[in-house]
C-alpha cells in the first residue's frame, strides 16, 4: 500500500506558510517507509494515488508539490494523472518536482522539455529538485532552468553537517545561481534550531524540513494503517 504525505514548506521572512510537498511512502512490516528509489512505484499505483489524493485537498496555501524522476514524467498514465490533479486542485498550484534517479538517462533533454512546457502551459510550475547531488550539476539542469520556477536543494543527500563549511558553500552557490535565474530557492532538510540559525545566516527566505514540520499521513480510507 503506497499512501502520500504531507510535509510545509515555509517563507521565513513573511513567517509564512508557501505550499505542501506530497512525499510518497510504502506500508511495510516495519510501518510508512519511503521507497528507495521512486522509480520502483509502479506508474498507475502512481497515477491512482495523486488523482485521490488531490481530490481530498482542501488547502488555504499557494501551491500542492509532488515528485517525479524523468521516466515517470514520460509516462503517460502519469501525465494524465498530474493534469487531472491541477484541475482538481484549482486555485493551488500543483509543482511538479523533477527529480533525478538512475535509469533516467535515456530521457534527453530534448525529451523532456515539450513535457514541461505542457505542464506549464496548463497553469503548473516546475521545480528542479537535488541540485547538486550525483549527476544534478548546473551544466546538467541548465537546459531546463529557462522552464522551472524553483530550484531545491536536499541536505539530507549529503553525510556532512549543515554545521560544515563545504557544505554551506554548496548551499550557497545554488541560492546565487537561483538568484541569477530569478528562481526560488528551497532549502530541504533543516532538523534543529542549529540548521534554522544557520538559513537565516545565509539570507535563504524558503525552507523545509523536520524543524518546521514532519510530514503527516494523509489517508485515503478509514481502515488506512495510522502514521507510526
């Protein structure tokens, strides 16, 4: 049983509440466990839960974000599904977070492209998520980054500290290349009040992470197993 849940995202310098991320996780024998790679949902369980889920949001925010790698993107059970949730989610917007997994390297950019321009066109935003982490370079996304509204930064994919130089020059490089690109800058994974000191440090207004809120199960039935 695959359910979504729902975790905020904040705008630090309004105090602000700015949308929802829909992150996907398996009941298992051991309770609600992520994937550990997306690409292993099978697409119409992927399709079937977004569409029920999005049916049931009721929000008073700006915007509803759900992940995709590029194989579930081209999928087109998958893309009827995301244009069936915007429709049902109107006036939020529904963000499309692509992200990058192995086995998606035989989708091009050239590939890619006419599908998020599609999305866009139907009132979606694109998001381009784990920047800096594997192959997600700037020379990688640079192709898209005229497309996606936001760009996302994942410190939980990294084994350093937030507490780390090196890794707070990574984080700052991204937020001046959002900067330049006129795009917003998430930053994901903040934990302690540590990491929260440390993004208002770095001038960095959008974040998220367990700090601000764990994500909470959103059933889908009464006899859905509870969040453990």
């Amino acid at each position: 049983m695959y359910r979504y849940f729902i975790q905020p995202q904040l705008d630090k310098a309004n105090n602000s509440l700015i949308g929802y991320e829909l992150l996907m996780k398996k009941h298992t024998t051991e309770g609600w466990r992520p994937p550990k790679h997306f690409s292993d949902i099978p697409a119409a369980v992927i399709a079937d839960t977004l569409v029920k889920t999005t049916e049931q949001l009721s929000l008073k925010i700006g915007s509803v974000s759900v992940n995709l790698n590029r194989t579930q993107l081209m999928n087109p059970q998958i893309d009827d599904a995301i244009i069936k949730s915007q429709m049902q989610l109107r006036p939020l917007k529904l963000v499309v977070e692509l992200t990058e997994e192995p086995g998606d390297e035989k989708w091009g950019t050239d590939q890619i492209i006419p599908k998020l321009q599609r999305f866009s066109e139907r009132g979606m935003e694109i998001s381009l998520d784990d920047v800096g982490t594997g192959e997600n370079h700037l020379d990688h996304i640079k192709p898209l980054l005229a497309y996606a509204t936001e760009i996302k930064f994942a410190l939980q994919n990294f084994k350093i500290s937030f507490q780390d130089p090196e890794l707070q020059k990574k984080v700052t490089y991204w937020r001046d290349v959002a900067d330049r690109h006129n795009l917003r800058f998430i930053l994901e994974g903040i934990e302690d009040e540590a990491d929260d000191a440390l993004v208002e440090k770095l001038g960095i207004d959008f974040c998220q992470g367990y700090y601000y809120g764990k994500p909470h199960l959103l059933k889908l039935a009464s006899s859905d197993p509870d969040q453990a």
